[in-house]
C-alpha cells in the first residue's frame, strides 16, 4: 500500500504494509489524493534485516545530543546508508538505504520500532532532499499571531516550548503551528513562509497550515527579560545551527548557506534573554510586531 502526503508544498509518498499507516497518525493532516504531483521522494518500508554497514565507507556520526538518535553514515558510490539508534550510546534499531539523490528510500527497522524508523526515515530524507529547493527544516518552536509566524529558536532545553506556551497563556488569537521541526520555504515571488509538519517534537502538533514569518528569535535563559536585534552576522550561526541538512556536503550547505542569505535579508532575527514568564512573551511580541 502507498499514501502520499505533501508538507510545505513538497509531495513525498510511503510504501508499506497496511499495519504500519496506523502508527502514523501524525502525518494524516498531510495526507494527499494529488497523486499526479512530483514526489521529492519515496519511502519502502520492508521487513528486510538491518542492512551491516560492511563494505560501506564510514562518512560521519552524528552524537550532538544525547538524547537525540545517533546517526551513523556511510557511504558506496552509488548508495547511502544511515544506521540510527534512539540515544547516543543504545544499540541500531534502523537502517536506511538510500539513492545519492534521495530520492528513494529503503527502511529496515528491528520489531516495535516501526514508527520510529519511519517517522525519522521521512524527516531525514526530507531535509535532505529539499534543501536544494530553498527549503530550510527548522529545530524550533513556532507560533502563528496576527497573521504572521514567529519561530523560537535555541539549543534543547533552551525552554522553546515553554516561551510558545506563554504565547498562548498572554495572547488568546497566538496559535501553536509546530513544537520542533516546522519548514520554512522562500517562495520564487521572494515571500518566506513557515509551515507546519509532521514532526513535532514531544507535542502532537501536527498542523497543516502556513504563515508568513514574522521573526525569528533565539532564547537564552537569563535572570531577567531582554530582547535586541541581531545583525545578520550576528544571527548567522544561529540560524545555521536550527536547520538540519546533510552539512558535511559542500553542495548541500552552498544551498543551504544561499537560502539562509536570502532568509536573513527578508526576515528580523533577535535574540531575547528571558525568564519562563508571561512578561517575557510580551516583551518579545512587542518588540516583533513593531
């Protein structure tokens, strides 16, 4: 059986046994009858054995947090494979196959671990199919006010979430569109937009909507509330630092060092010192709404 699902425009299709679709029930909000559209790409999910990485050339292991999945990469000449586990130091659970386009993808995953594979597998493959279509994947949270969207961004345990959630407690028309990965898109009519998806973190909030961004804004936990502008060369790393992407890849970070340019240009980038308090949105809506 093959569903199909479009986030930020992009059309991607999975390929699996039936008993697989119920555990995503994340991605239903996405899901798509345009079946004439182009795919960015295609997920198979087998009940293959987990590919060994033997005879593969190590690339790269991403350890950056412990408590994201390790991600090993290796690489033939025609093929990727990513090998992930759910914590720094757990064992394999999941292995991708994958074209050197990523275009298509082959999932292996060990017994009970169905939507993990898969939900990653797609986020993966997603950042990196698109980055080349001037399309960002965020590691932020991402509010909705007045029409524009306002993305959060810092390091895990910044408190994101918990500035979303005064948002919401301070302004009653904020809306949540996504808790951690939404996707932003500079459009060929030079708007940039930000969109919801179907990977949000800890929060199931999987919104299939869009918004013009507003700001972006980098928290820092401080002992009292204070928000400034950033110059461009100031937000740059921090900007670099939310996008995923396969940054090991001279190609795939001249793409995405282009669409931060053009992002930085458009868009107001701040960084706010704050306290996990009502007071602090506030003060960071006022200052973004100017």
């Amino acid at each position: 059986m093959t569903n199909y699902y479009c986030v930020a425009n992009h059309f991607f299709a999975i390929e699996a046994e039936d008993p697989i679709f119920p555990l995503l029930s994340n991605y239903l909000p996405f899901q798509t009858d345009e079946l004439g559209q182009t795919q960015v790409f295609i997920i198979h999910v087998t009940s293959s054995p987990l590919v060994s990485p033997e005879g593969w050339a190590h690339v790269h292991t991403d350890t950056s947090d412990d408590d994201m999945p390790r991600i090993e990469m290796y690489r033939s000449e025609k093929e990727w494979l990513f090998l992930l586990s759910m914590a720094k130091d757990s064992e394999i659970i999941c292995s991708l196959r994958c074209s050197s386009d990523w275009s298509e993808v082959r999932v292996a995953m060990a017994p009970g671990c169905e939507r993990f594979a898969v939900d990653n597998a797609a986020m993966l493959v997603y950042a990196f199919r698109t980055t080349a279509l001037n399309t960002l994947l965020f590691h932020s949270s991402t509010v909705v006010r007045k029409g524009k969207g306002y993305l959060f961004l810092g390091h895990s345990g910044t408190g994101k979430s918990t500035h979303s959630r005064q948002w919401l407690k301070a302004f009653p028309d904020a809306l949540l569109l996504n808790d951690d990965n939404p996707v932003v898109r500079l459009l060929p009519d030079g708007e940039i937009r930000v969109y919801g998806s179907p990977w949000s973190g800890k929060t199931a909030c999987y919104v299939n909507d869009s918004a013009p961004v507003g700001a972006l804004v980098q928290l820092a936990q401080a002992p009292e509330n204070k928000i400034e502008r950033l110059r461009m060369a100031q937000a740059y790393p921090y900007i670099l630092g939310s996008v995923s992407g396969l940054k090991i890849l001279p190609e795939a970070m001249d793409a995405i060092y282009e669409s931060i340019a053009r992002l930085l240009e458009a868009c107001p980038v701040y960084r706010l010192e704050c306290l996990p308090n009502e007071e602090a949105a506030q003060l960071c809506a006022q200052t973004c709404l100017l």
